[in-house]
C-alpha cells in the first residue's frame, strides 16, 4: 500500500528526551517525507475480482482463480488467497488464518470418498501452486515482510486452532484432529507487520497492539480472540471450546477484550469517515492525514477534526494560513535567521496591515502545529505520568436556585472534594458526573505548573533573534493553555468515565451471572406472594412442573388478617405446600410478620412452613408484556406476578431470562452509564448462563432457547415448530433440518443442547411399536395390489432413513458433537463403553487412566488438547441429570422474624448478600433493612478458597458471617463487618 505512511505504524514512540525538543522542528520535514503519500484515496468497497487494474499480468488473474476455486475443494484441500486494493486506496490488512487440517474420522462410504479425493487430487496441486505465486505476488506489492502468520496457528511454537466451518447438512460434524507438531495455547512471537488482521482498517497505529496494551492481554491471545470473533464465534463457544486458544480467559476478561475491540474499530471507522468527508471538501492534507490516522480515542479525532467541520468558522491558525503566513511559521522553525516578519506586511488587508498582527498569526499557527504534533502530544502525556493530577468538584453557584434542597445534600460529600486520578474509585467518578449533569456540582482537573513549564523550555537549534524567540514562547504558551490543557481534561475526564462505566457495567454483569445462577429448588409445592395493601396479597400455588394449581388475593393489612389465614391454611393443606415465596416490595415486611406470627403459632400444622424473601425487580413488568400475555392468557397481571415471584425459586434461570436484564436491578448507576454498552453486557450474560447451564431441546421453553449462544428468537420460533410437527429430537444431528439453522449456527449451540436419553428410548420404543403396527396394516392392505412408481420408491428409502437415525449417548453432555471422534476414542483407551456415561465406573476408569499417563500425554496420544479432553472427561463422568447450579446456595428458608430494634453493636448475624457495588456489599440480614459492609473490609483472606465461586467477588446469593459495627436508627443505616463466607 503506497498511499499510507507505514512509519508510525512500524515504530512506536514510547518516550521523549526532555532537552531535545525536535519534534517541532520535526514537522518542517514532514512534508517532504509525505510527499509519496500526497496521493490519497479514501476506501473504497473490495471488488470480487481480485484482477488489478493497471496491470494485466498473469500473477493476479491466477489469485483471482485461486479465490474462485477455493471453496470447491474438499476432503481437507485448502489454499491461501491474499487481498489487494485497487487505485491505492486505504487497504485492508490481509493476513489469513492458517488452519492444520489432517484426516478425519468420519464414517462415510468409500466410493464417495475415492471419487472426491480423485476430482481434487489434480486441482489441489494446480491451485496450491498458483495459491503460492499469487501470495508472493501480493506479498511482495504489499508489505516487505516475507512471512504470512496467522493468529491462532503460526510456523512454529504456535498456538493451533480446531477446524470451525466443517459442519454441512450433508454429514455428521468433525472435530479436526490436531498434529503433535505445535501445542495449543503456546504464546506466539509476532515477526515485523505480522499482528495485522484480516479486515481491519488500516491506521498508524496496530490495533493488537493497542488491544494487548488496554487489556493487558498477550498479543497472541489478542490475535486469536480477533480472528475468533472475526469467524463470528460467540463468547460461550469460545470460552468453552477453544480454552486454547484464548489462554483459558474467563468470560468476564474475554467481554472486556472484545468491548475494547469494538471501541478501537468503532475509532478506526470514524477516522476514516472523517477523512472521506475532508477529502470530499478538498482540505486534506498530508499532516492532517497523518494526524487523524494517528488517532487512538474519540477526543483525539475530535480534537484533530473539530476545526473542518460543516459550518465552523475554522481556527486563528486556518485563518492565518489564509493569509499566506504558513510559509514565515515554517520558516521560523527552519531556518530563522532568515526570516523578515516586515516583507509580509500588507497595509491594505486587515490582520496584515502591522507588523504585531503578522506576529499574531505567526503564533497560532505554530500553536496549532505544537498542539496536532502526536510526538508533542506523547511527551505532555509523560510528563503527566509522573506529576499529580488531580480531579476537583465544588458545589455549583447556581445550584440553590434551581435545584431542591435535597438532591444538594445527597451530594455533601462531594461539594468540596479533591482526588488524584490515579487513586479515585469508580463510583465516585460516577457520582461526581451525576451531580455535573444535575447541575449541582462544578468539576476541573487541576495539572500542576510543572508540566507547563518544562513544556515551555524548548529553544530552537538554530540561532533567532529575541523577537523571534518570543513569537516562539508566547506559541507555545498559548498552545498549551489554549489547545493542548483543554484536550488533556477531556481525555481524563473521559477515560475515569469510560473506565467507571465498564466497571458498573460489569459488576453488573457479574451480580446478574450469580442472580442467574442461584441454585434450583425443584420438587415442591410453592405459594408465591405479591405482598399489597388495599389491594391485598396476590397468591398463587405452582406445582413442582411450575403448572398453575390455583390462584387467589387476601387481605391480611385490612383487619381482615384471621379471617384470611383459615383460608391460606387450607390452601396449604389440600395442595400439600409447606414453602412460601414472598416478594420484597411494598408490604413486605408486614406480610412477612404475619407469616412469621402464623408458623411460630404453629398453626399451619401438621405442616412445616418456612417462608423465603425473594427479589420480585421486573416482575411488574414481565406481567403486562406480551410474552406473559401468551404464557398465561386470561390471567390478571397482578396474579402473574405471584406466579412470577414463586417460580423464580423453582428455577430463578428460567423465570429471569423472560425479564429485561437491567430491570432485575442488581447494578449501580445503571442509568448513569452507557445504555448501549448496558444491554450488549446483560445480554451477553444471560447467553453465558443459560449457555453453560445447558437446556433440553425437548422441554425447554422458546424463550429460554433464544438465549442458547448461536441462536435467536427467529430460530428458537422454528426449533419449537419442528419439534412440535416432527415430534422430539432423537439428537443433535436433527437440529441441521431446522429451517435457519446453518452450519455456524449448529456449531455455536450445538454443544449447549442437551437430549435426555431415557425419554427418547420411551420414544423411541413407542414408535417402533406403531411403525410395526402401521407396517403390518400396510401389508395386509396392499394385499393383490402391486405397488410400483418412482415416488413409492422414494418414500420407502425417505423411512430407511428415519428409521437409521438412532439416539446418541453424547448427545446428553457437554461435549461438542466435533469431539465426539475424540471422544469415541477416549472411551475405547480406557476401557469404556457410551452406556457408563454418568455412572461411577466411568468415573473410576478415567481416574485410573490419568493415574498412568497423566492427561497431558493422554491428549498427545489421542492428537487433541488438554482443554479439549477436559471437557470430554467431565462430559463422560458427570450423571444425566447434572447441573453446576445445585452447588451454590439455595435461598434462605425461615421461620421467624427480627426488628432493627433488636440489634446490638457486636452481634454476630447470618445474612445474605442482595447486591455487591464498587463501594460495598448490601446484605440481607432479616431485620427489614439491608447492611452494608464496607468495601474495605471485603479482603481476600475472608473469600472462601475452597468453595467453588460464581465470579471473582461476593455477589447476590452468597450466605456470609458478619458482626454488627454501626447503627444509625433515624437513617435505617447498619454497618456491618464481613468474618466469612458461609
């Protein structure tokens, strides 16, 4: 690519001598070094034909055919085609993955499988040949590096990748097998303008290095999650199915990766954009095309822009370089001895006509030039590395006239507050922006006078008379206060933003993972409540199958209260239902006192009740939508929310994905930050959890299957119809004859699909009894009637191939249909057979198996990963019914009730944790009020080591140990301190 300068991109500047000064006079040569990139065209859409204009060669006619006959190969075949750009616009990086690819084991005939290698044997070795000359070709014209590596499979010691697009309708799934020759997940050494992915928009700047920078991530795993997410895998597959190739990231790391990812592209393409339109405008030049390519955020492009907008008056320095003084502010930089400021003079033409407005505009273009400098801009950012910044807010002036009195005092702590940057917490970032908005509280950063002045010590190298060496001071002062201060507060201002608002977003995130996924409590009878006062207490009675057994309204807060329970108690009695769910909405407290006075009175008995207090956020809303409308048609929406409230104890994953996830409110500042970012991280949760948690294609709900990673609403609607006009899935291959579910799709959700074998044997014993009762009628039927035809013909071969198709054993686990091969093996090893999955002598044979050759040599000898047989052995030994979820807590069952009263200073409690935040940790203790246990006193020694953990930190569910430190009546405030987690 000869329109672009590949300088910045090859060399990054990471530092500047604090006496030498030259990257001002720097500039005076950057126009002669840019002259070879004068030419500059914006990017234009890549034609199919990869044919180059302005030659007519053989070289790109053969990687036009290469690309053209590339997709015919088969049986492993493939080749490497190489993208060109035409008319030398901005190109596209093209670095196309390598794949390993070695036979696979798939059971096919041999006659289909000698006529496929015998077509492709001779066109293999003719597109192999032009493959290579077109790659050398294109190689050579565009980038001088020798070397094409991919991101997950380099030449040597790199890390290798599972073939991903090898599923067709036509032929069970295949996991390529992996060779011995490099291991996965080995940490890749780039060479030179190796780190360039395919489809990326070129800038000075290369987006895996940034990436690995912002996330402090290896570059190679950046280069395999790009290239993965590129191939539109999904987070759960990923996260699951290729460990190695991300270097076992947990989702939470991996979301970062790729919210950064979209950041710097979102960055790239505005860049872009804003040069098509400068372009178009005919105000392009080269030092302001490399000034918008070297820009890494959106208040750099801003920065840069802002001046060539439609409609701006345009700056001091462009109207000074109207009037021709560019040539004496380049001069003075150059060669100022030779400069006569008086022979601009122009008497005639205003901002001209003396000499102090000549030295004026001398000035600001040389601000301007100082300020649009990256180097300059690089070095001001290191001396504010090693200085104090500090952000300061104060109460605003205008703020007693136009605000209340109490929105004020929710901001005291925050009216006269000063923090270093470095040092300030997240959630004061964000309160700080809220009282700003609010019009409440005014805000600065303060940078010392330091960093000014030893940016004002630059002396240029040659020698300048005194007048001139003020122009020289007086541009860079006013460079500094007028343009480069204000661009550094808003890049501060901005990263504390962005940096607290995906903090909130993912502690989110993380309280909505372990919300999710608190434990079941299948198998009873419950009656959920929707505690109310004029309106009564909406309950509803849900089977152990969540089947509506009754529903009805009490008034227990109308001295009504004795009356009401004979008649809760027989409805308890005669639907055997000894669990009450309370919602923890308005009247919450009181009804769970009167439930509490009723069991320790006994009087439910010969039942042993227990209540629970549930979170009830969203369930208001779930029951006026449509999808309620269309669960439970005919129902009052105040009774579908008890029904809501009951189940979501009975199976909280299944209930709370029908519910909006920023609705369940488990967050902090949710309406402060960016909502798009909001619902792109919820969302993605949602997918993991029910992802992971894995769903019965044959029971399971539409709107639980829309969650699975790979499919949508529109295909979960399908699988429901097919299944609902073909009967139940027998296995996973059936997914494939699902209208919209194509290969990438089925390799995305295939793996998070469960099949229950014992009901398809129920099944499929029951149609082999009819099929042979309809067979037996048929025949008698037919009896002296020849049956001939094509179309006899082909319904008869149409139910040989239904009646092949049989249940699969691995369909009930985890493993991905690509490994069965791998796993078939695996099982063959040890000794095992499919019909001990789940039972404790698979488990007993892997075990004895590890303790011989360990599993790292257990995966070399069957050619696969680490990763990947982890996942077949825990496919293998887990039992049919298996789920994660029943080893985190349950809710917490009571049967009596404490007062705020009632508390001391040092008492020890239980509780359980409702919502984790960036400054505390809000716990349900039984009093009515929440506790908050200060961040500080949440350390690493008090987390439980052992016990499996939902997430990094404390979250929603968790049953802690705390004492009792403060109490604040009038306020409701209680402060606890953590001891342990339960």
């Amino acid at each position: 690519m000869s329109s672009l300068p590949r300088r910045a991109k090859a060399r990054i500047q990471t530092s500047v001598s604090e006496d030498d000064f030259s990257y001002i006079s720097e500039l005076s040569s950057a126009s002669e070094d840019d002259k070879e990139d004068s030419v500059w065209e914006p990017q234009k859409k890549a034609p199919r034909s990869h044919k180059q204009p302005a030659s007519k060669e053989s070289k790109p006619k053969r990687a036009s055919r290469v690309k053209k006959n590339t997709p015919q190969l088969s049986d492993g075949s493939e080749g490497v085609a190489v993208k060109e750009e035409l008319n030398g616009s901005v190109a596209i990086a093209d670095v196309d993955l390598e794949e390993k690819k070695t036979k696979s084991h798939t059971v096919h005939t041999r006659k289909t499988v000698m006529t496929k290698r015998k077509i492709a044997a001779p066109r293999n070795k003719r597109l192999k040949a032009d493959g290579e000359t077109a790659g050398t070709s294109n190689l050579e014209s565009g980038c001088s590096s020798t070397e094409m590596p991919s991101t997950s499979t380099m030449q040597e010691g790199a890390c290798k990748k599972e073939e991903e697009d090898d599923f067709t309708f036509g032929q069970s799934p295949v996991k390529k097998m992996k060779t011995e020759a490099c291991p996965q997940g080995q940490p890749v050494k780039f060479p030179s303008s190796a780190n360039n992915i395919k489809g990326e928009m070129e800038m000075n700047w290369d987006i895996v290095q940034v990436l690995s920078e912002r996330t402090n991530i290896e570059l190679w795993v950046c280069a395999n999650i790009i290239h993965l997410l590129n191939d539109e895998n999904t987070l759960p597959f990923i996260i699951r199915y290729r460990k190695e190739l991300i270097n076992n990231l947990d989702a939470d790391s991996l979301r970062d990766v790729q919210q950064t990812l979209e950041e710097l592209r979102a960055v790239a393409k505005k860049a872009y954009s804003t040069i098509q339109k400068i372009k178009k405008e005919g105000k392009m030049s080269e030092c302001l095309l490399k000034a918008l390519l070297n820009c890494k955020t959106f208040e750099e492009l801003e920065h840069v822009s802002a001046p060539y907008k439609t409609g701006s008056k345009g700056t001091k320095a462009q109207r000074a370089k109207q009037l021709g003084l560019e040539g004496a502010a380049w001069t003075l930089l150059q060669n100022p001895a030779g400069l006569n400021l008086l022979s601009y003079i122009r008497p005639d033409v205003k901002g001209l006509s003396v000499l102090q407005d000549v030295e004026t505009g001398v000035q600001h273009i040389l601000a301007d030039m100082i300020a649009k400098d990256k180097d300059t801009l690089d070095f001001i950012r290191k001396l504010c590395q090693n200085r104090c910044i500090c952000i300061q807010s104060t109460l605003s002036k205008v703020s007693s006239k136009k605000v209340n009195e109490k929105d004020i005092d929710k901001f005291s702590l925050y009216q006269n507050f000063s923090c270093n940057i470095r040092n300030i917490h997240h959630h004061q970032v964000l309160a700080i922006n809220r009282g700003e908005n609010l019009k409440i509280l005014m805000v600065k950063v303060n940078i010392p006078d330091g960093v000014k002045n030893e940016f004002c010590r630059w002396r240029p190298r040659g020698f300048a008379r005194p007048e001139l060496m003020k122009i020289l001071h007086n541009s860079l002062d006013d460079s500094f206060k007028r343009l480069i201060y204000p661009l550094l507060c808003r890049e501060f201002r901005a990263k504390l933003t962005s940096d607290a608002e995906k903090e909130s977003v993912m502690m989110f995130g993380r309280n909505l993972r372990q919300l999710l996924l608190t434990s079941p409590v299948p198998g009873r009878t419950l009656m959920g409540v929707d505690p109310g006062y004029k309106h009564g207490c909406k309950i509803a009675i849900i089977s152990p199958t969540s089947q509506i057994l009754h529903t009805d309204v009490v008034y227990l807060h109308c001295g009504q209260g004795f009356r009401e329970a004979e008649k809760i108690k027989r409805l308890l009695l005669n639907f055997n239902c000894s669990t009450v769910v309370i919602g923890n909405g308005t009247a919450c407290r009181e009804t769970e006192a009167y439930f509490a006075d009723l069991i320790m009175k006994n009087y439910f008995a010969p039942l042993d009740v227990v209540y629970c207090i549930i979170s009830e956020a969203g369930s208001s809303i779930y029951s006026v939508s449509p999808e309620a409308n269309k669960e439970m048609p005919g129902l009052d929406p105040n009774l579908r929310s008890a029904v809501s409230i009951a189940r979501r104890v009975q199976d909280p994953l299944a209930e709370l994905v029908k519910i909006e996830p920023k609705h369940i409110g488990v967050g902090m500042y949710q309406h402060d930050v960016s909502q798009t970012l909001l619902k792109a991280t919820l969302d993605s949760v949602v997918e993991e959890c029910v992802s992971f948690v894995g769903v019965d294609i044959n029971i399971c709900s539409e709107v639980l299957l829309r969650h699975i990673a790979g499919l949508n609403a529109n295909r979960a609607k399908n699988i429901i119809e097919w299944r609902e006009k073909n009967g139940p899935f027998i296995n996973r291959e059936q997914l494939k004859k699902v209208k919209g579910l194509g290969p990438k799709s089925f390799q995305q959700c295939a793996g998070f699909i469960r099949i229950n074998q014992d009901y398809i044997q129920t099944f499929c014993s029951q149609q082999t009894v009819s099929s042979d009762q309809s067979h037996r009628v048929a025949v008698t039927s037919s009896a002296g009637v020849e049956v001939t035809g094509e179309k006899q013909a082909k319904k008869r071969s149409k139910m040989t191939v239904d009646v092949v198709l049989k249940p699969n054993p691995l369909d009930q686990t985890c493993i991905h249909p690509e490994s069965y091969d791998t796993a078939m093996r695996f099982l063959s090893f040890i000794g095992g057979t499919l019909y001990e999955i789940g039972k404790p002598e698979m488990k007993q044979k892997i075990n004895s198996s590890l303790e011989k050759e360990g599993i790292e040599k257990t995966a070399e000898r069957l050619q696969t990963s680490t990763q990947t047989l982890q996942v077949i052995m825990d496919g293998l030994s887990q039992p049919e019914s298996f789920d994660f979820r029943t080893d985190f807590n349950k809710p917490d069952f009571k049967r009596s009730i404490m007062c705020l009263e009632d508390l001391q200073v040092g008492t020890v409690l239980t509780g359980k944790v409702e919502n984790a935040t960036l400054f505390g940790i809000f716990v349900d203790i039984g009093v009515g009020k929440s506790g908050l246990i200060p961040i500080r006193s949440v350390t690493e020694a008090k987390l439980s080591k052992t016990k499996k953990r939902r997430s990094l930190g404390l979250g929603p569910g968790e049953r802690v140990e705390v004492q009792v430190l403060n109490i604040d009546v009038p306020r409701s405030r209680i402060t606890l301190d953590l001891i342990q987690v339960l």
